[in-house]
C-alpha cells in the first residue's frame, strides 16, 4: 500500500514524541543548529552576521512580532519629527538574503541538558548553540504609587518603541500653555544612557515652537550623567540653562532629585526636595535584564546575565551566548550599538566554536549620538577590549569636544539622522 | 576660447531647452537659476579673500570631508583646491539654494553648511581655493584607464554627438570659461563617475542649459570611468603637502 | 654539576623563558581585520559597503589611503566631527589589519 508523503510525516511525527527529544532534535548536516532568541537588534545582527561567518550553518530566529520598532530615535516620533513607520523593521531581508528562518513565536521554557527550547506554539526545537537578547523589562515596584497599571497610563516611560511613544506624544501635547513635562530618569544601568536628557531636550525644543513658557523638569537619582558637558553646554545655548528663565531644570540626587512616591491620580510626585505636580509625567523607572533572560535561568543576583565577555557565553548555562542590554559588559553601555557590535563578537565566536576553533580576540564599540536640538548634535564615541574578562573603555577615545563652531553640531546632528539608516541596515538589510 | 562659446551655443541651440523641459517633467525636479540672477550675485566671486577663506575651511569643517588643504582624502568627496572661483561659489548658491542632490539623494550635508555662510564668505573660500594649486593625482588613478579617457577628452565623437570635454573644461582640465564648466584636472575619479552618472540620469541639474545632461547622455559607464582616470591623471604631480 | 651551577643554570633558564614571553608580550595577540572591521560597518555599512553623501564607503578602498587617513585622524592631523576619536582607539597593526580587510573587498 503506497503511503503518501503526508502520511510518512505525521507518522513520523508521532513516532518522534516517543523518542527522547534531544534525539529527535538533532540537527540535519555537521555545520549545526543556531537558534536565536529576541529578534531586536542585538538578535537580528547575530543572525545575519553569523551567516556571513559561517554560509553552511542552520539558524533560526525566534522572535513573537513581524516587525522591530527601534528604540533609537523614537524620541523624534514623540515630538513629531518622525514617523513609527520611519523606526519599523521587518525580517523580509533576514529571510531572503540569508537564509534565516524566522519563527514568529515566544520561549516559553528550555532543557539545556537536552539543548532543547520550548516553543509556545511550535513545540521543542533543538540546538547546538542557542543565542539570546532578551533586552530589558521595567521594575515596577520600587516606589510607593507606581505600578504597571500607572506606567500604562498616566505615568508611561516610552523606554520600548510603540504604543508608549505616542501616548507620550499625546500627552506632551495636551500640556497646557505654561504647563510642567515632568521627568523621572532612571538610576543605572538602564538602556540608552543619554536618552533621557535627548528627550528632556527635544521636549524643551519642542515646547519652544509650541508652547514657549512651558517647563521641562527632570528629577535624578543620579549626580551625573553620559555626555553631561556637552549636554549641559547645549541646554545654556538653546534652552537658557543656568539662567532664571531656563526651560530645563535638571534636579540630581544631591538637590533631593531621588522620588520617593508618586500620587498618579493628583499627577504628583514626591521627591526628597518636595512635591512636584505636573501637567504630563514620563516616568522611566529602574529595569533589569528582559523577562526571558529569567525564565531561561540566565540572571545573576543583580538580574542582569553574565557572560564570558570574550565569547559572550553564558557563565551559567554552557553553550547559551546572551548579548544586548540584558548582559553584563562592565564598560559598555546599555545601547543599541552595543548590542550590535556584541552580536558581531558573539557571531564569530559561536561560527568559530562550531567549526572546532579557538574564538580570537573580540573587538567592540560603541557610538551614541544624541540631538539636543534638530540641528544640534552630540557624541560619545568608544573602542572596548577585553582584559582578564572584563571589558574596559580605552582611554583615549570620548565625548564630542565643545567648540565654538557651528558647523560641528550641525554636522553631528545630519550624521545621526543618517546614521539611523545605514545602522538598522548593518542590522536587518 | 572660441571653441569653448561654439560648443557651448551649440548645445544650447540644439538641445538645451528639451534636456531641461525633459527634467522638469522628474516628479521631483530641481529649481535652476535665471541666468541674469546668476551673473549679478556671481559678479561678487572674485572679490574674496584667501586668508579668511582658509580659516573658514578648518573653522566650518570643510576640512573634514575635502581635505585639510583641500585634496579630498576621500573617495565620496571632491577636492576643491585650484577650482575657479565662479564655480565654487556657483556651487555654494547652488547648495544653499536648495538646488542640489548628492548620491541620488536631496543633498542635506552641504545644503545645511551653506546656510552657515553669507556672500562674502562663499567669495572668501573661493578665493582661498583658488588660490591653491590643482589636487595631486589621486593614488588610485589608472594610468591605463586614463589613456583610453584621453582620447575621448580631447576629440569626442562626432558620429554619437559626443563634444570635446577640452572644449569647454580646457585643454588640460583647468577649466573654462562659463561659471558652470569647473577645473577638472586631478578631481577624484570615484566622485566624477558619480556626478557623470546622475549628470546623465537628470538627477544633477546645476549645469546652466542642460548642457551636461545633454554631454553626458551618450556615454557608457566605461568611458565615464575612463574619463574620470584621465582627468585624476592631469593633477598636480607632487606630494600632497601635510 | 654542582647543585650551584644547576641552580644558575635553572635561573638562565628561567631568565630567558621570561624575557621571551616579556618580548612575545610587546605583542599581545590583535583581533583580525575582519572582526576590527565589523565594529566599522556599524556606520559605514556591512562589509564596508556605504556610499553616499555623509558615510564613506570603505569596500576596496586603496589600503595606503585608509591607513593614513586614520593616523591623520589619530594624531589629530585631519580634522572631523567623530572619526578622530574613533581612530584613537586603534593601534598601527590594527589599523593595518583593517586597512587590509577593506582593500581586498570587492
């Protein structure tokens, strides 16, 4: 009796639920099975960037949306610079250039004895090498009035692209003619250092056009901040900083910039030096290592990976390589670049594992613009190595010098804008 | 000096008019200027002053991308030094004006910097440009290539309607004498192909006329490249001061 | 051998197997020009490849032209908006090796 080729599959299939799943799991061909998890920057550079070091090798990319919104310059979608549109990525290109397949599903669960992961949907996937970027997840709980509830309302942060960004947007709007945008930033380490003080500044920027005397305060927990000098320097220049009709107050820990609860219903927060009522609120709380890094087991005390920081291996689990925001890299920065030019070490490291050689030295770097104005742009620009497994700044790179030029942050600024395209390339193209 | 006015009436009798009404008919063409609107405001271009013009390449960071003394280190970028002064503050105008695309885009860089700048100032860098001699032969030119590039230069091609390059851009690439023919010799071969390219794809549209849009329409990506060889070779033959 | 002359002789030995490792020390193992490269295309494109009117393309680029315009900009002799600090945090033999990986891409 002939069998039809669906028939051999589904009994196949059957058979295969009997069988011990790393069995079942084993991939086809010697090259292996790459199974990334976490399709944001940190996953889709690996994947790409592991094709390119290793043509023969199977990868799949586990990822639960069929598009990417970058966090990088979602700050100029709030203020109406930009479009969500002009931040989305797909993974057409991962696809068809490359060979990648891509899995819209979540992991829900992992054997890394059997080096299997659990699919919500699609059942046990095996592996030899798993890569993970599980990003960041918000801590809601440390201050009294502020939940999850709160921060998907009247508190949001905007710290992931999306939904966020526009209510942030929304809410900016609707600040009344002389009215307060009020800023919680966030204690370190949390993702995109200077972020906070791009959006204070194109807040303020905005306000100028829109709504002249409205103000832009900013309650820390911190003394200081990435780029501070430059930043501040620019705040004199366009905002008056340092001047009584400043249209940005910066408050740091040491002037009581610590909030200790928040009154969402009254739109008030209470901080060490008083309360401060106001008319829109973005609170960007404290965050740890995304919520995956967790349920794969990955998080040390602090909820944060660690990794070997020359492979990006996982000091806990063998053979599970976790890059991006959610490891720890000592000197490098919670940024997009980070994650990928980690990718790219992580890449290598595992195509060079599989095919039985020692991984070489890693080189990494990490670059942030930040717009204090549309036409005003910053830098911190850094080269990163790796010395008894930890990773450390060299010393000679840094922040971009203040000059009395105008062509210099005029220069940074069109560079950002442009960097943003040819970087989510490097990324998904 | 004759034979540059002919090629020139030429050109514009024969297709001048149709290459620019052919551009416009672009969903996004570029605007151009009016001639008499040029020649007044360009009345000012030799009237700068070098040591000014020289502060501003380093004050302003034109340095960074055209050279620190105005050699383009750099394959995306031309070099300016030894260029005519009508040209480059044609050129400026242009920009500022927002008249120009650069690599098939709405030419943002140079759009923004120009904005930086008065008359006096674009005179001023004119001047210092100027004032310096033709670029050094850049290192990646093909002496093979620019052989073949010479030929065509200097003679065109009567039967495909190509004019003499010398005609217009001189002899030995030092230009001519209308504000839109520059200097050529030892110009960056890469960043020549590219404005060849869009000069024959409608996409460059800073040539009074349509005169380069009609030029460049014939030729094949072989002799644009062979072209933008010889001229590289024309440069200055010594080492680059640093 | 008395047990002094083995003892100077152990000490020779171990003097000169320190002062080789001191000498192969002066040149700690660099990362290759393809791994220095990646951490470029994050602005200049993948594989080098990006060219338009504020990112230079650095695929085939001559290898002598983009060692000395990163020692111009590592010395500060070239004047830019980032690349300058960017250079300082590579060495001659890295800049090399990176200068070899673009040149040989086509």
């Amino acid at each position: 009796m002939p069998i039809s080729r669906r028939e051999l599959l589904k009994a196949l299939a059957a058979a295969g639920a009997l069988l011990p799943t790393a069995t079942l799991a084993k991939p086809r061909g010697r090259a292996g099975h790459v199974v990334i998890i976490g399709g944001g920057i940190g996953g889709a550079t690996a994947a790409k960037y592991l094709r390119l070091a290793a043509p023969a090798v199977r990868i799949t990319l586990i990822e639960p949306g069929n598009r990417f919104l970058t966090c990088l310059r979602s700050n100029d979608v709030m203020v109406g610079h930009m479009k969500l549109d002009d931040i989305t990525f797909t993974y057409d290109a991962l696809r068809s250039r490359y060979g990648i397949e891509v899995i819209h599903d979540r992991c829900i669960g992992f054997d890394p004895k059997r080096k299997t992961v659990q699919l919500d949907r699609g059942g046990k996937l095996g592996y030899d090498k798993l890569i993970v970027s599980p990003g960041i997840d918000m801590i809601h709980g440390d201050v009294e009035g502020y939940n999850r509830e709160v921060a998907e309302s009247v508190m949001p942060h905007g710290w992931k692209a999306g939904a966020q960004t526009l209510l942030l947007k929304k809410q900016l709007e609707a600040v009344p003619a002389g009215g307060t945008w009020l800023m919680v930033a966030p204690p370190l380490p949390y993702r995109c250092p200077p972020g906070p003080y791009e959006r204070a500044s194109l807040v303020a920027e905005w306000f100028q056009r829109h709504n002249p005397t409205a103000k832009v305060v900013i309650l820390d927990p911190k003394d200081a901040f990435t780029k501070d000098v430059p930043f501040r320097k620019a705040w004199e220049r366009l905002y008056g900083y340092n001047t009584p009709n400043s249209m940005i107050e910066w408050i740091p820990a040491a002037q009581g910039g610590k909030v200790l609860r928040v009154d969402a219903a009254a739109g008030i927060v209470h901080a060490q030096a008083g309360a401060f009522r106001a008319d829109a609120i973005n609170y960007i709380p404290p965050q740890r290592a995304g919520t995956l890094a967790f349920r794969l087991g990955l998080t040390n005390r602090d909820g944060w990976c660690p990794v070997n920081r020359r492979t990006f291996e996982s000091e806990v689990v063998r053979d599970v390589h976790v890059i991006g925001d959610a490891s720890v890299a000592d000197a490098m920065p919670k940024s997009g670049y980070s994650a990928n030019s980690q990718a790219k070490v992580a890449a290598q490291a595992v195509a060079d594992m599989l095919a039985g050689r020692t991984p070489g030295e890693p080189a990494m770097i990490n670059v942030c613009y930040s717009l204090v104005s549309q036409d005003y742009g910053i830098s911190i620009a850094d080269i990163f190595k790796v010395v008894d497994n930890r990773i450390i700044k060299l010393p000679a790179s840094g922040v971009s010098p203040i000059t009395d030029s105008p062509a210099q942050p005029l220069l940074e600024a069109i560079y950002q804008r442009n960097w943003h395209r040819t970087f989510a390339n490097d990324c998904f193209a | 000096m004759k034979k540059t006015c002919l090629a020139l009436t030429l050109a514009t009798l024969l297709c001048g008019g149709a290459a620019v009404a052919g551009n416009s008919a672009r969903t996004n063409a570029m605007p151009e200027w009016d001639s008499d609107q040029l020649e007044q405001i360009l009345t000012r271009a030799n009237t700068g002053n070098p040591v000014e013009g020289e502060r501003l390449h380093h004050y302003l960071y034109c340095s960074a991308c055209h050279g620190h003394d105005g050699n383009s280190p750099s394959r995306n970028w031309p070099s300016l030094t030894g260029q005519k002064p009508d040209y480059v503050m044609k050129t400026l105008l242009d920009y500022r004006q927002d008249m120009r695309r650069d690599h098939y885009r709405k030419a943002e860089v140079m759009t923004r910097m120009t904005r930086l700048l008065d008359e006096t100032q674009m005179a001023d860098l004119a001047a210092y440009y100027a004032s310096r001699p033709a670029p050094v032969v850049p290192p990646q030119t093909k002496p093979l290539l620019a052989k073949k590039g010479a030929r065509l230069a200097r003679d065109g091609d009567g039967k495909r309607g190509i004019a003499a390059c010398s005609g217009c851009h001189g002899e030995h690439g030092e230009s001519g004498i209308t504000p839109d023919t520059p200097a050529l010799a030892g110009q960056t071969p890469e960043y020549f192909i590219l404005a060849m390219k869009m000069y024959r794809d409608g996409m460059r549209t800073s040539d009074l006329g349509g005169v380069m849009r009609m030029f460049a329409k014939p030729l094949t990506d072989a002799e644009i490249e062979a072209l933008a060889h010889y001229y590289a070779s024309l440069g200055s033959k010594r080492e680059a001061m640093r | 051998m008395s047990l002094s002359q083995r003892l100077a002789r152990l000490f020779a030995l171990i003097t000169a197997t320190f002062a080789a490792s001191a000498i192969a020390g002066k040149e700690p193992a660099i990362a290759t020009g393809k791994m220095l490269g990646d951490t470029c295309a994050s602005c200049h494109g993948t594989r080098g490849k990006s060219f338009d009117e504020y990112m230079p393309s650095l695929a085939g680029i001559d290898r002598q032209q983009l060692v000395r315009a990163m020692r111009d900009y590592r010395a500060d002799r070239r004047a830019s908006v980032v690349m300058n600090r960017i250079a300082k945090g590579y060495d001659d033999r890295e800049i090399e090796a990176i200068a070899d990986y673009f040149s040989r891409i086509r």
